[in-house]
C-alpha cells in the first residue's frame, strides 16, 4: 500500500483528526493531484482553524492550479502562525518569486535560512534567488555550502540551479542522482509497456513550454518539418496551460496535441501509455514546471533527455541524452546516467520559419548612436542568474577598453538592474553604460536585436536559446566553452556553424578578442558578413537536414 493509499484509510478511520488530513493533503500533492490535496487541507482547515501547516499545503494546492494570489495569502498566514518554521518559510519563497514580488521573496529565503543555517537545501533557495536578484552578498560561502552538501549526499539540491554552479560535470551527475532517488521512492512504475510498434514509431514529447516559450521556440520548425515524416508519429503532451501564441497554434499543428495540464501524474502517465508511445522524449528535465513523476512511472519503453535540461537527469528511467559531439565530448560521458546519442549537427534545433521584423530606432532602445567616439552595442541577453561576478568583471573590462560603448542587458526582477549598475560603478564603469531591455514579445526582442554588435557570454552557464536567437538575428557571439554540457552550448553552436574563432579559450582571450572587435568597425562588419553566409550554408539552421538527422537518432533508440 502506498503512502497516499495509507493517508487515505487514515482519514477514514480517524475523520475528525486534523493531521491525517493534513498528511493526506501532502500525499495528494505530491502524487500531482491539487484539486485533491486542496480538499484534504480545507477539511484540516475546519477542524484546526489557521492551522500552519494546513494553510500551507493549501496555498502549495493554489500554487499548482496556478492561482498565485490566492496562494501567497494562505502562506503568508500560514508563515503569520508559524514563524519559526522555515519549511514554510520558504514556499512563501517560492509564490513570492511568482507573483512578481522578488525583493520579499529573497527575504522570506533568508529568513528561512537565518532559521536554519545549517540546511543546504534552504542555503541553496536563497543562493539560486539571490543570483537572480545579482544580489551577490554571501556568494562564496553560500555556494561552498551548497556543493559540499551535494559532494557529501547531505541534503537534495534543484539540478537546474545547480548547474549555475561552478560545480564538475561529477557533481551535476551526484546532484542529479540525489534529486532522483527522492521521487525514484514516492513513484510506482507502471506495468511495463507491451504494445507493438507499428510501421511508424510513436514519439511523444513531454513539456510544460509548447508556446511562446524556448522549448516552444526551437523545436517548433523541427515538429513541423516533421509533420509529413513517413518514420515518426509525433505526439505533444502539454503540461502548459493552453494559450493563444502564434508558437502554439503552429505546434498545435504540426503534431498531435495532448493536453495534460493539471491531471494528477499517473494521468499523465495513463495518457502517455493510452497513445502507445515508443520513445518519450523529456523536454523539460529538471528544468522546472516538469514532470519528472510521471517518467519515473515509465510510461514509454524508450525514454530521453533532450534540449532543455543541459545536463544528465542521474535518474533511471531515462535511457539516452541526445546531444552532439562539442558539448557532449567523450571526456564527458563517464558522468552522464544515460547512454549519449550524438546528432551529426548541433543537437539544438531552432526556428529558421520566423521572420524578423524591422528595427525600432537605436533611440527607442535607449542605445547610443554611432559616431566617431563609438556607439559598439555589446550585449548579453542572458537571464539574470547566469549573469555572476566573473561574467560581469570580463565583459565591464571590454567596457573600459572600448570608448563609448555600451552593454545591453535583459532587465532582470526586484532591484537587479539597480545592483548591475552598483557593480559596473565599483568597476570604474559608469553604471549609465548598462542599457537595460525591459522584456519584449519575441518578435520585438528579434527585431531590437539587430543593434546588437556582439553578445559577450557568460559562463559556467552559458547562453542557449540566446545564443542562437543572436545568430539568427546576425549578432556573433562571443563564449568561452567549459567543462560541462551547460557551459558549451553556445560553444556547440559556433562550432557547427563554422566560427570556431568565436570560442576562446582564457578570459584574457575573451576580452582582447571583444576588445578588438569593438574598437574595428570594419573587422566586426567582415566578421558578420562571415556569419551571415555561414548561417545560410553551415546546415546548422537546416531544419529539414535536422529533421531527418532526428529520425535516425530515434529509430537507433527505439531499435537498439
């Protein structure tokens, strides 16, 4: 008998007894079902008015139906009644960050973590936002924390935050592994799959991002150049909420769509095992807003990593990474779970069937214009946590080394801006160098993009859906591959297109390279002359080449 099963004759021995609500209410939720878990905890609720732990599981039920509001009143009362409980503490953390409140969101973190310092787990919430936030106080120290913990197995640690680490490819695969064992034991595995394979092979893909969203965004072209596939019958399960974005409505298109957003995992599994999927490919991971449950009940025969999450799952019911032969080398493969499948080209596909429309004016953008004393626009559209005190000192070094340039950033939550600029003054910088770009639809963000001289990366977590949006855009970028899969996307994509005088090898290297570039109006204008004929040529933004790469990949999976 399972836990949920337990909790349930629980309450139906002991129906007057608040706390077998309350565990039958976590049960519920962890199982996925939030209609369910929300009802054991208001039946709680009237049995122990303002009890804290049942305003909390009722505000983690409004969380997961996506009534954000309403979830951060039931934590906020519940945190009230209970506020010496960091447990609590922190999934106000957590709906704070998504109703938009990022200051008081850092601070429900650190006061969770003020009340137990010793736990890694809540050190790493607070590391994670405060990169966000480019709150760098306590970086160091939180960080060492946060890897010795994961080094040692002490405590389960977000995979996805992790990889902002300057952690080894070793310790991503220990991180991973310890965040799988947790779900690995609340999860029973299906029966396993018996249907046959028919003359197409059935691939299902899992996401909560089939819209206007990265995943949506590269992989839409490939779906469609798959559509007319003789090998593959493509099926999409969206765990995202249906919505009207162009993406959507061209993914919903291009392939069967299966809509299970808000179903209990085991229905999503159901679903899944129903359509006779062959191969199940995640796209999601460890990334957030996933699923991870309902691949570890192995609903598919074949199950893979692909795309969104860079990095190995560590977990046992994924078979195969597919990735490419840069930013999955040999060197690496010891420290991925999974079997690696290497696409000829690189394994990110895009959206070559975008247009981009015309640019606003440098003055609508808040850019400089170009004149005698400069005007290069460096750029670096990479979310704000990958955006650490290395990446900046490199790039604000470029800045003081090319006159009258400036670095276009993404706007980032709470007082982000504010601290980059902070920073940049503390660089001998003027912080009034920094441009900002507040978030765009995706075809203004194209459009804007086209200022853009040259993209300085970031590492240990590079830019991926960045990177190639700037080089379909005509923006080179600059990077240093690292060591791990997440820090040689970028890598990847200038390795495929022909431009490996893009990937350096030292920070030195990194800003003389910039530096050159930015001061030579006419070797940055050779350069994206260069990048132009290679991104009609190179095959790295050939989607039919990719969908037909894709399927060879597929079948040897389903096959071996």
């Amino acid at each position: 008998m399972s836990e949920r099963e337990q909790s349930r004759a629980r309450v139906r021995h002991e129906p007057d007894n608040a706390l077998a609500w309350i565990l039958l209410s976590e049960d519920e939720l962890d199982a996925g079902d939030a209609r369910a878990g929300e009802a054991a905890a208001r039946r709680a609720l009237a049995l122990a008015p303002g009890h804290p732990e049942a305003l909390a599981r009722l505000g983690r039920a409004q969380w997961m139906q996506h009534r954000r509001e309403e979830a951060a009143v039931s934590l906020r009362a519940a945190a009230a009644n209970a506020p010496h409980h960091p447990g609590i503490t922190v999934w106000l953390g957590h709906v704070l960050e998504d109703i938009g409140d990022a200051e008081a969101a850092a601070d429900a973190y650190a006061r969770a973590y003020a009340l137990a310092p010793g736990e890694p787990q809540i050190a790493a919430y607070l590391l994670a936002w405060r990169r966000r936030l480019c709150d760098w106080r306590d970086l160091d120290a939180l960080a060492a924390q946060v890897r010795e913990a994961v080094r040692t197995g002490r405590a389960m640690v977000e995979p996805f935050a992790f990889l902002s680490e300057d952690s080894t490819a070793a310790e991503q695969l220990q991180c991973a592994r310890i965040r799988a064992s947790t779900i690995a034991r609340s999860v029973r595995p299906l029966p396993p799959a018996t249907h046959a394979r028919g003359e197409r092979l059935r691939v299902g893909f899992l996401s909560n991002g089939f819209g206007a969203h990265p995943t949506g965004l590269l992989t839409v072209a490939l779906f469609e150049a798959l559509r007319t596939s003789d090998a593959l019958d493509t099926h999409l399960f969206a765990l995202n909420r249906d919505e009207e974005s162009l993406v959507a409505q061209r993914l919903r298109a291009a392939a069967r769509w299966h809509d299970v957003a808000g179903l209990a995992h085991a229905q999503v599994a159901q679903r899944i095992r129903a359509a006779g999927i062959d191969v199940l490919v995640d796209l999601r991971g460890w990334g957030g807003g996933g699923a991870p449950e309902v691949l570890a009940m192995r609903p598919a025969p074949v199950q893979v990593n692909w795309l969104a999450y860079p990095g190995t799952s560590g977990a046992p019911w994924i078979d195969y990474v597919l990735a490419d032969d840069f930013v999955l080398p040999d060197a690496l493969a010891p420290h991925y779970s999974e079997r690696v499948v290497r696409m000829p080209r690189c394994f990110q596909p895009s959206d070559t069937a975008r247009g981009i429309p015309p640019a606003p004016s440098r003055a609508e953008c808040g850019l400089p214009e170009r004149s005698a004393e400069g005007g290069t626009v460096f750029c670096c559209f990479n979310n704000s946590y990958k955006l650490n005190p290395r990446s900046m000192r490199r790039a604000l070094a470029v800045l003081r080394e090319v006159p009258g340039s400036v670095l276009w950033l993404l706007s980032g939550p709470g007082r982000a801006d504010e601290r980059l600029r902070d920073f940049a003054r503390a660089q001998d910088v003027d912080p009034q160098r920094l441009v900002f770009m507040p978030k765009q639809p995706h075809a203004e963000y194209m459009a804007r993009l086209q200022h853009a001289d040259l993209f300085l990366d970031t590492e240990p977590y590079n830019a991926h859906t960045t990177a190639s949006d700037a080089l379909w855009a005509g923006c080179p970028v600059l990077t240093r591959p690292g060591e791990t899969f997440a820090a040689r996307v970028a890598g990847s994509l200038n390795h495929h297109l022909g431009m490996a005088s893009m990937n350096v090898d030292s920070d030195a290297a990194f800003v003389a390279r910039a530096v050159e570039l930015g001061r030579d109006t006419r070797a940055l204008a050779v350069l994206r002359e260069e990048l132009a004929v290679r991104r009609r040529d190179s095959g790295l933004f050939d989607m039919q080449g990719f969908a037909r790469d894709f399927v060879e990949a597929v079948r040897g999976m389903a096959l071996a």
